[in-house]
C-alpha cells in the first residue's frame, strides 16, 4: 500500500482494528477510540504522506486553545491533548513500520506540559482516625482500603486483582501478578501490570495478615451459605456472590463512609499516597520506595513525591553531621 493511495482517515481506522487490539492494553485501546472523531475531522482527509509537522502542531495548539468535551462543553485538559497526539502518533509509527513514509511527523511536536497538582494525602492522626473508624466496618472494605492499600501501597487496579494465590501466609509476603480493570465495552476484566516493575512481592507487617485471615474466613462463610450461587474467582475482594468486585467499588464506599464520618475524603489513590509519604518520611531509600510502588523508574516517585523528600534529606542531613561529628574524638583523643 502506498501512502499516497490512503487518506490518514482510512489508514488510521486499518491500524485500529488490526494492529492496535492485539498492540494495546484494552485501557488505552478503549481511549484511542475516544480520539479518533477530533483527528479525523482535522486531518483524515489528508493522504498519510502529506501530513506535515506543521499541520499536526497547528491541530495540537488549536485543540489546546478552542477544544471542547463533546459530552461536557467543557474545555479539553492538556492531558487529553496529549492523548489525541500520542494517537497520531501510534498511527503514523505503523506507517513508518509499514515503511510507507520515513519518519513520524509527530516527532518534535511541542506539547502541552501537564501540570502535577499536589496531592492532599492523609496526616498521621487522620490516617489514625480512619483506622479507628473502619475496625467496625465490614471486613472485606477494611481489610482492602486501609490494611492493605495503607500498608502496601499497591494502586488501584492491583488490590482487586488480588487472589488468594498471591498471598503467602507464612512468610507474610503478597505478590503482584495481575490488575482488574474496567472497559465500558467489555466490562470488567482481567490485566498485565502496569509495566513489568509493576510484578513485584512486598514483606508486609503481621496486622495485615492477621486481618486477611479473617477476610478469607468471612470469605469461605459466604461460600457455604450461597452454596452453588457462589461464583468461584479466587479473589480476595469480591460481591456477594464471589464475583470479582468492580474496581470503582472501593472509591465509591470509602467517599460514602468519610462523608458520613467527617472524615477527609483522599480517593483510595490518597492512601497510596500516603503510604509512600510515610515511607519517605521514615527515610526509606528513594530506590526502595520505588520498588514498593512498582513505579518503572526512580524518577517517577522522585518526581511525584518531590515536596516530600526535601524534609526526608533534612533529617539525613542532620544524621550526617551527628555521624560525622569529630569533635568528639578529637576531645576523647586528647584526654
């Protein structure tokens, strides 16, 4: 197929069906699709070969500048920005691949910077309260939201991706093998991590054992009483019927359960947040602190958690000037 022979709409619509569902994870599959009407409505009469940087970067700035959410009215994010260009992008590496033009034209667009807003993250007397408040609630929202997502970390996607499996008892060690996602084409679903630092095992405290076995307890009950209505899934957290729990579950019940407790309300991201905090707090390495979280690279959580680490480095400060304080051994070697 020649470039000339195909308009960008046509050839971005091959690459979608094709190429992408088998390339993609499901998630971002799902978002391509979202960009596809803007793009084609600027660029999908153009023939692949004849769209220019300067035409993209043209789409870009006015989609920054004048685009609306068509279900909203609301102005375009700069990340969703991003997005459609990341789209243009993906097509016209398959071009490139297809060695039906030499180079991406997408290369060297100027994009807009997403900026990183502060996150609100629970102080240590809330996130003390919050533990208070959530001993009397029921055990499968307590043992995922705090035990869990307080101690370990894990994101959103990993805790109801969570199988009894994954969880050794003995060494109080849990592994991260899987996310549960959400589609609204396909539902809920099972995923990869997010990247291949994502799999990960963490050493976890005994309080996070001890109520895991009571979950798995409460579990095995509900499995005996539903009888042959018991979906088998292996999942810690499930509804009902032991089917595995959606993954917007959680977000929904604790911003129920602060509202009705006075309780700040973080999202179940905040109390991954939190866990991080602490941990930077304490002085845990940056590496170790990354790995924890399964971020792909040291930089993401340096650059996340950047406010927090200062106060972490002014304390190594002052451990370095007390390890290193001669004036002591000069006083004893003089005596």
């Amino acid at each position: 197929m020649k470039p000339a022979d195909i308009k960008f709409e046509e050839f971005a619509e091959q690459w979608y069906k094709e190429y992408a569902p088998e390339n993609l994870k499901r998630s971002t599959y799902e978002m391509m699709g979202h960009m596809r009407p803007r793009v084609y409505a600027a660029i999908g009469q153009l023939k692949v070969d004849k769209i220019t940087r300067s035409i993209i970067q043209r789409f870009i700035d006015d989609l920054r500048a004048n685009g609306k959410n068509m279900r909203t009215g609301a102005k375009l994010s700069d990340k969703t920005v991003i997005h459609h260009l990341t789209f243009i992008s993906d097509v016209m590496d398959y071009a490139v691949m297809l060695d039906m033009i030499p180079k991406n034209p997408c290369l060297g667009i100027k994009k807009p910077k997403v900026r990183v807003k502060e996150k609100r993250i629970y102080t240590m007397q809330e996130a003390a309260k919050l533990l208070d408040l959530l001993e009397t609630a029921p055990i499968k929202y307590r043992a995922l939201l705090v035990t869990l997502d307080m101690y370990s970390g894990l994101r959103r996607a990993e805790l109801p991706g969570l199988e009894w499996r994954d969880i050794d008892m003995e060494h109080e060690v849990i592994s991260v093998r899987r996310t549960s996602n959400h589609t609204v084409r396909e539902g809920n679903y099972t995923d990869t991590t997010k990247s291949e630092k994502s799999v990960r095992s963490l050493k976890l405290p005994p309080v996070v054992f001890d109520v895991l076995k009571e979950l798995k307890a409460y579990n095995e009950e509900q499995r005996e009483q539903l009888g042959t209505k018991w979906v088998e899934s292996d999942r810690l957290f499930t509804k009902w019927n032991g089917e595995p729990m959606g993954i917007n579950t959680p977000y929904e019940w604790l911003k129920n359960f602060c509202k009705e407790n006075d309780m700040p309300f973080c999202g179940v991201h905040g109390l991954w947040h939190f866990n991080a905090s602490a941990l930077i707090n304490e002085g845990v390495d940056a590496v170790l602190v990354s790995h924890a979280l399964g971020h792909a690279a040291v930089s993401t959580t340096m650059n996340t958690y950047c406010h927090v680490f200062p106060e972490a480095q002014a304390r190594i400060g002052d451990a370095i000037a007390s390890a290193l304080d001669f004036s002591k051994y000069r006083k004893a070697a003089n005596e």
